[in-house]
C-alpha cells in the first residue's frame, strides 16, 4: 500500500530529464495560449467601444479625414484609409470601417513615393501600454477625447 509521501510531487525532480523538458514545454505552451486567449479578449471588449466611437462620430457627423502614417525615421507618407485621428500626436487612427490603426510604419524610399497600405491592429483597451508616463492612456480616455474635438 503507498502513502501519499511515496507518491511522486510536482516539485520532485524527474526520473528522466526528457521529462522535465516536455514538462517545461507544455507548461511554456500553455502559458502562450493564455495569453493569446487574453489578448483576444481584451481587442474584444476594445473592439466593441471602437464600435461605438465610430457609430457616434457618423451620428455626429464628425467629417473623416486621409490619414497620414510616419515611416520610423518621421517622415510623413499617404495611406489608402481614412478616418480620426484619436490621439493629438497623430500616431493612432480609427478607420471609418472602425478598423484600429497604428500610424508608424516601416518604410524607406519607395513608401515615400507610394505611400503605405494601411495594416489594421486588434485594438487594445490601454493605448500606448509600457509608454512613459502621459503617453499612455484607456481606449475609452482617447475615444471621448476624439468625440468632444468634433
């Protein structure tokens, strides 16, 4: 008969490092699959106040506007989209097909003459997250900041 001190525990070390390794693997898969399944859940919720921002901007008739995008060396470039601007420096948009646009791109020479083809984001609900301090905000701040501009 054993006793549950015969039993092996979690923190015994195993009999086969093989095993550690497949241990250490599934765990690191699952904590990787956590945290996709929380970020889907966060442009989720995000997505539905982006929703709402778009559907009070038509009501309010809030004209839309070309966005610009700003290649990482700060020169400016056309896109393909429009939208509103949604934070003062420009640097993140709402589409008018309430897409969530970040507004630097890649690029050189050949994005300067062509312009970019706009890639939307999931939409976070902390925009600007690991920002220094009055660069970050909540969508929600950002979004009724927008409204209030008309």
């Amino acid at each position: 008969m054993s006793t549950p001190a015969d039993e092996p525990r979690d923190t015994d070390p195993p009999a086969d490092p093989q095993d550690a390794g497949s241990r250490r693997r599934r765990d690191a898969e699952l904590r990787d699959q956590l945290s996709r399944s929380s970020a889907l859940n966060e442009s989720a919720r995000a997505q539905v106040l982006v929703d709402d921002f778009v559907a009070q901007a038509v009501a309010k008739g809030i004209l839309t506007e070309r966005l610009v995008a700003r290649l990482m060396d700060g020169r400016e470039v056309r896109t393909d989209k429009r939208g509103w601007y949604i934070r003062a420096n420009r640097s993140v948009a709402v589409g008018e097909d309430g897409s969530y646009y970040v507004l630097t791109v890649p690029g050189g020479w050949r994005e300067r003459l062509r312009g970019v083809r706009l890639e939307a984001s999931p939409p976070p609900l902390v925009v600007g997250r690991g920002a220094r301090d009055g660069d970050s905000g909540d969508l929600s701040t950002f979004l009724a900041w927008r409204l209030a501009q008309g």
